[in-house]
C-alpha cells in the first residue's frame, strides 16, 4: 500500500470488523449503480468524540491537497502524478454507521454484508491500486525509499511545515474504551435483553446484535434469505427497545467523561489541533486550485 493512502480506521472500525460479518462479502470491483442511502438515525448519529477525529471527506481533502503538490513535484522530475478522482459527497458512508449493530435500510437489501461501493468510490479505489503498481522509478521518485521521503515528504512539508502526521492513537483508544463501557451500563443492558426477547419471540437466538451480524452462517458471497430475514428483525426488535438511541445517549454521557478527564484532555486537544492545521491548509491549497473538496477538473480525471 502507497504510505500516503489514508484508510479512515479507528478502533471501531476495527472491533466492528472482528464483531460484524466482515468477511461475508467482498465490495464490488466495478462500479455499481448507487446503493440506497443509509438510515436517517445513521446520518444523524454523532458523537462527542467525533470532533477529534477526521471523517471520510476531509480525510480525502488532505489527500487530494497533497496530491496537487506532489503533481508540481513530480511535474519538476519529468514525470506525471495521476490525482486521485474525487468521491461524490452523498457516497461517504456516515462516521458512527453500524457502531451498535446492523443499520435499517441496509439490512433490508444486503442484510449484513457490507454495501456495494458507490462507483466514486469504486474509481478512487482503483487509483490507489494503479499507484501501488506503478513503476519502481516512479514510486521511488513519490514515496523515496522509505516510504515517507520523495515528492509526498516535499509535499507534506509544503502542506503543513513540521507539523507532525495525524495521530489518532489517543481517539482510537478513547473511542473503543467507550464502546465498551457503554455496554455495561444499566440501561444498555436492559434495552439489550428487551432486544434478545424480541429476536427470541422471531425465533433467533442471539446474545446481541454484534453476534447475529458475526455469525459464521452470513459467511456467503451475496445476502441469502435466511440472513436477509435475520437482519430484518434484528434492526425492528432495535427499534422496538430504542436500543440505538438508548445507547448512543449512554455513549455520548460516557465519551464526554472520558473528555473532561485530566489525563485525556491534553491528549485530545493537541490531537485536534493538529487534524485542524492539516485539514485547513489542505483547504487553502484546494482553494487556490479552485476545487472544492470532491471535485476534479476534468483533466484531472
């Protein structure tokens, strides 16, 4: 993998891989027509640690900062840099999706396998990958031989000077920390067993939602009936014992907690102050470029 490919995972991201059925789909290798939008609770979901964390869009906007830098570096060594296409805004996928369990509208179509990728998404996927093959000059010339020098150091340092890469360590462990400790909490724990009676009375047995979208059975390359049909009352009984909204409002009381605290505060803010002076320089080099974040001039695509 390219060192500047930036992947938007976090601690969640990861325990939801190991607690949902990761591994029951493959995302489409060409682009498909686009999937429905995510549940409105899911586009709506937010929370307090959020703010110390990049999302998805501006992830992409440093990279595509970058990028116009390293063109003009590579440009200096006669040679061409590819800017990555850009992502149609409604194809980033919310930052809190599927976080306590499988979301409503996806789980009608594709029950727990993950989404098909948008086709923008699909495109810039597909430019990282032509990357990773390019020849060993090129990538030498990019990345130098560590990884981190080349036309992308030139580039950072243009982009932001010495301040130091984005470092989410102390997001990633707040947020997974949180995660958990929700889970204990008194009303969480009866709004999951209101949950595992009503999947019971469906006729599913499962302990949470996590264990029904993990089941090795959901293991397939397309949705089956069965899975389709375990989701769907999955997501009713979430919504029949308010589990989302009990839980996100236990989460949110927990995660402002673990802000406040001595230990963690220091932390966190110089974390955001960091992301912040990334993301707004990469904006200034957008700007002048006349792009707004997502859009690329055709002869760029």
């Amino acid at each position: 993998m390219s060192p500047s490919r930036a992947r938007a995972t976090t601690a969640l991201a990861l325990l939801l891989l190991a607690t949902t059925a990761c591994t029951a789909a493959q995302h489409e290798s060409t682009p498909a027509s686009h999937p429905p939008p995510v549940s409105r609770q899911a586009q709506q979901l937010r929370l307090p640690l959020d703010a110390y964390a990049s999302t998805v869009a501006e992830t992409h906007a440093v990279e595509d900062a970058q990028d116009i830098l390293m063109r003009r570096c590579m440009k200096d060594l006669g040679m061409e840099w590819k800017p990555l296409p850009g992502v149609d805004a409604q194809d980033t996928e919310p930052p809190n999706l599927r976080r306590y369990g499988a979301d409503e509208t996806e789980a009608v179509r594709y029950g727990y396998h993950p989404r098909p990728d948008p086709p923008s998404v699909v495109r810039r996927n597909r430019a990282w990958d032509e990357r990773e093959a390019l020849p060993a000059e090129v990538q030498r010339a990019a990345y130098g031989l560590s990884g981190k020098g080349g036309c992308l150091k030139t580039a950072q340092r243009q982009l932001v000077g010495d301040t130091a890469p984005l470092d989410y360590r102390a997001f990633n462990q707040l947020t997974g920390t949180a995660l958990e400790t929700s889970q204990r909490a008194p009303e969480v724990r009866d709004a999951l067993r209101t949950w595992h009676t009503c999947m019971a009375k469906a006729g599913f047995d499962y302990p949470d939602p996590y264990a029904a979208a993990g089941s090795e059975r959901w293991e397939t390359t397309e949705p089956t009936a069965a899975e389709r049909a375990t989701a769907r009352a999955d997501v009713a009984c979430q919504k029949s014992a308010k589990l989302v909204t009990v839980w996100a409002a236990a989460e949110t009381r927990i995660q402002r907690r673990l802000i406040r605290q001595k230990e963690n505060a220091g932390r966190l803010r110089e974390a955001k102050a960091r992301k912040d002076r990334w993301l707004a320089a990469a904006r200034r080099v957008l700007d002048r470029e006349g792009r707004t974040h997502g859009q690329h001039h055709a002869s760029d695509q």
